[in-house]
C-alpha cells in the first residue's frame, strides 16, 4: 500500500502526475505519432477527457524534460541525436472571462497572452489588438530563442460555446477569435508544431479557415484512445483499485468490471466505431468514492446545458440509436447554430454507437449519461411548477421499495402536471420524423403517437434520472412490454394506456385493457413475482387516473 502509485485524481499537470507517484496512463505513443507525421494537428473531445493533460504532456515533451518520460515510450524519442527541444506558446482558453461581455473577453485575451510571454521572458509592447499581440509573441519568441516555436492551445472554442444560447454573443466572440487565431497560419514560417484541442470545430468564419492544411485526428481511428481509458488500460493500470473496490462492495473483479462497463463505457470516437472509452474524471472518482455515481455529468452539468434542453423542449428519449449522415460526424456544424443532436454530440452526451454503409447511430455514451440526462430534464420540469425533485424521487423510491402503487402513481402525476403544454406541440413533428419515419400517418394517429411519445418518454426518464433501472419496449417472444423497472428486490412490469376523451375512451377500460395486455402478451413470464401494473393516462387531465395492477404470485 504504501509503494502504491496514487491516484491523478483532479490533476492535469504531466510534471506533477510523475513528479508525485501517480499513475500515468501511457499516452505519449499518440504523442510522437503525430511529431513524426503532421505540422498542424486538431483534437475534439468532450470537457473532462484529457485533453489538458494531453497539452501538457506536449509541453513537457517539446521543452526536453528527459526525466519526466523515463519508463514512457516517448523516452527513446527524447533520447534520439535528431530531437531538439522548442520554445513552447501554452494557451488555456478556458482561462477567458466571458462573464462581463465582449470587451472583458478581449481584456482577458491579452492578460493569458501577456502571461505567457513573461513565463518565456519575451517582452512585448503595449498592443491592445488581441491577434497583434500573438502575432508579437511568436516572431518575439523565434528571435529569441533563434528557433521555432511550438503553439499548443487548449479548449480552443471555450470562449465561444459558452454562448451556445446567445447567437449574437456567439458571433461576436467568433469574430473576436477568429481574429486571434488567423496569426498562426501568418507565422507559419516561425511554427515548428500545432496542437489544439476543443469540444467543436467551427463550421462557420472558424478557425480551421485560417490554418494552413490542419490535420483533424478527432475521427482517426488511429487517435481513438489518445483520451480516455480503454479497459484494457484500466486493468493494466489500476490493479489494486479494481481489487480493493471490488472487495469494497462484495463483488468479484471480474463482476466489477461488468458493472463499470454498463455504467461508465461506451465513449466512441473512431469513425469505424470500434474503440469504446472510459471517461478519466469518472473512472477516478470511481476509484476514489468506491460507489457508482453519475461523477462526469454532475461536474459538467452547466446552466448552459440545462437551458439548452429546456428552452428547447427536449426529452431524453428521441435521441435514442438516432440516425446521422456520415458527413455529420464530421461536421456537425457551429455549437450555437447546429441541431440539437449536433450540439449533445460536441459536448459529449452523445457518441457513435453504430455505423451502417452511409450513416452513423448516435446513442447516450453509457448508464451515467443516460441517467444525468434525464434528471436534467425531469428537474426542469419540476422546478418550473415549483416542485422538489428530491420529494418527488423520494416518493417514487418509497413505492417502488414498499410495491405501494399509489405512491408510484403519485409520484409520476406530479410529473406529468409539470410538463409544460407546449411540450406537446413542439414536438410533434420529432415524434413523425424520429420513430415513424417511412410510416403514413394521418393527422389523428399523429396525435395520438405524439401524445403517447411524450407521456413515456418523459416518465421513463423520470426513473432513469432516480437512478433507477429501467427497460423501455423489452422485447420478448409475444412482443414488447412499454417499461420493465427494477428497484431493490422488486420487478415491475408497466403498460400504458391514453385514454383520448374525443374517441370516447373509458380510463377505467384503457388501465384493465393495458393490464390485460401484459397477461396476454406473457410480459411477466422472465420475471417471477413481478409486479404487474396497466395504467391509463386521461389526456384531458394529463394524470394517471385508473390503474390495474396484480403481484404476480
């Protein structure tokens, strides 16, 4: 225990992880492939996946700090007659205040530039341009040190996806960046290497307009596990982790490993779909914590997010196996302009899942997006009514543990008197265009799907967002059961009826004709003393009014 390397927990410094017995998962590989193979190269990753740890790896590696790569595979690379150290540019952009408006943006442009020229002793005049002022750094620094500089930036578009809600803000910050980065391909003469990271590209007046052929390795399948963990690193690297958690909670290693794979995989950025990832943040504070939680999310869960899917009536369930052309993949379009499956997919809540001859299926990365997805949305439609989602969850958990129906129902009334009506307009047409596509509907069955979509997709992320296992359209021999949960030592099995006042539907006949379809269709069958439950929504309500439920004995 005491000989044992710790954990790099929060730590995205390269010089502090060696210099401090942490565990450093071997990445430099990546590393000298790209020196040996590219001028300008482009990474996109989701925040909280390496990617500043990536950039001060570079940094380490170009300044000639030997003793940090001793044991790494980049040490032959440093030792070879032909390697020579560089003067390093490190740009965080993270670091922009964006708070106080475009001006302060500037301000602060120039306050991270200036930084960096005294941390290289490189003196520049008293420019107020933010792109004169790089523009000074980098000849400043090639005279100095009578050699070319290497330029990393990291999180390239943090100032700009920020205003993923403000379309003007965002094109004024576009311009204002757009303006600072045209000063690299202006120095190319003075540039030995480019590094930049960020969430998105710029489809639009961006950066890649004023580089100089950059390389995008962020669908390279060779790049595909430069961030991230794959298990295999996870077994290689953390051992006596993954023995101690598992002891920790009363499983074997092997059944660990299962759970963490359903929880916390499933990150995918290869365009052939083959490497799946753990996010780093998420498997240390696994590690850390020994419990599973929703790590990743609840740390990058920004109001941005959240307005995002608010103001935009978005439900967790139409992005379920959604269908993209593979040209999206590549270009998903600027972060304040794109659709919404553009946007989820920049930032990380959805990956590649699947790839057919011409197209890509997006999906949730894993159990902890999933989740924290749909607590995101089911909080904001309770927090608009005034609702507690912590009362309503206890609730829900409090009927599912005790198989008290009425509790059940309660719970999932109070959150369908918060969805806002026009939840049910806006999205209609998804419902058409996202799960009936090829189908002919006409204008009463398109109602009716859309009102039944929104029903069960907002109350199946009611419980994912518990944190709650659940099933939705279970698949068995005689067809598919709308939502098999699973809490404590109960199993629930739910069909869903809506009962529409203009067909002259009785709720009372729509709960026992639900229930008897759970009968009929044999849903229980895989599960023994399930709880069986038919459930009739009034659409002129919007309540569960009647219910039929029966424990199968």
């Amino acid at each position: 225990m005491e000989n044992r390397l710790r954990l790099p927990t929060g730590i995205s410094t390269f010089e502090e992880i060696r210099t401090e017995g942490r565990v450093y998962v071997d990445k430099t590989p990546y590393l000298v492939k790209m020196i040996e193979t590219g001028k300008i190269n482009f990474l996109a990753r989701p925040r909280r996946f390496g990617k500043s740890l990536t950039v001060s790896t570079f940094e380490a590696l170009f300044s000639g700090r030997k003793e940090l790569f001793k044991g790494l595979f980049a040490e032959e690379f440093l030792n070879s007659p032909d390697f020579e150290p560089s003067p390093v540019i490190s740009l965080d952009m993270s670091k922009i205040d964006t708070d106080e408006g475009i001006d302060a943006i500037r301000t602060s442009i120039l306050r991270i530039t200036k930084a960096v020229a005294n941390s290289l002793n490189v003196k520049l005049s008293a420019t107020k341009s933010c792109g004169g002022l790089l523009d000074e750094l980098i000849s400043a620094t090639r005279k100095k040190y009578n050699q070319k500089v290497v330029i990393l930036i990291d999180e390239y578009d943090a100032p700009y996806t920020d205003f993923a809600n403000d379309t003007d803000m965002a094109n004024k910050v576009r311009g204002v960046l757009r303006n600072f980065y045209k000063q690299l391909k202006a120095n190319d003469a003075n540039i030995r290497f480019i590094f930049i990271t960020g969430i998105s590209k710029f489809a639009r007046f961006g950066v890649f307009s004023t580089l100089n052929n950059p390389t995008d390795i962020s669908l390279m399948p060779e790049y595909a596990g430069m961030c991230g963990y794959t298990e295999e690193e996870i077994i290689k690297y953390f051992p006596a982790y993954l023995d101690d958690t598992a002891k920790k909670i009363n499983t074997s290693t092997d059944e660990l490993l299962a759970r963490m794979r359903y929880y916390y995989n499933g990150f995918c950025f290869d365009d052939e779909v083959q490497t799946k990832l753990y996010n780093p943040f998420s498997t240390l504070q696994f590690f850390t914590h020994k419990k599973f939680s929703n790590f990743w999310v609840q740390t990058g869960r920004s109001k941005v997010l959240s307005d995002y899917m608010k103001f935009r009536h978005l439900t967790v369930e139409q992005f379920r196996n959604f269908s993209i052309p593979e040209d999206f993949a590549e270009n998903p379009g600027d972060v304040d302009t794109t659709t919404p499956e553009g946007f989820l997919y920049q930032c990380g809540y959805l990956t590649l899942r699947d790839r057919t001859e011409n197209s890509f299926l997006l999906d949730y990365p894993n159990t902890e997006v999933l989740n924290s997805m749909s607590a995101l949305v089911v909080e904001n439609i309770l927090r608009d009514n005034d609702e507690d989602f912590s009362l309503c969850r206890a609730e829900l958990l409090d009927g599912l543990r005790e198989a008290n129906y009425r509790k059940v129902v309660s719970a999932i009334n109070r959150l369908l008197a918060g969805i806002p009506y026009v939840d049910f307009s806006k999205n209609a047409k998804k419902v058409v265009s996202y799960h009936y596509s090829g189908q002919e509907l006409d204008a009463d069955e398109i109602y009716k799907k859309q009102r039944e979509w929104i029903y069960r997709s907002n109350i199946i992320s009611f419980f994912r967002g518990c944190g709650i296992k659940v099933i939705a359209e279970l698949h068995t021999k005689m067809g598919r059961s709308d939502t098999v949960i699973f809490y404590g030592s109960n199993t629930w099995i739910i069909e869903l009826k809506v009962a529409y006042k203009d067909k002259g539907h009785d709720p009372a006949k729509r709960a026992e004709e639900a229930f008897r379809q759970i009968e009929k269709k044999n849903y229980a069958a895989p599960f023994p003393n399930a709880i069986c439950a038919g459930m009739a929504i009034d659409d002129e309500k919007r309540q569960i009014t009647e219910i039929r439920v029966k424990s199968e004995e």
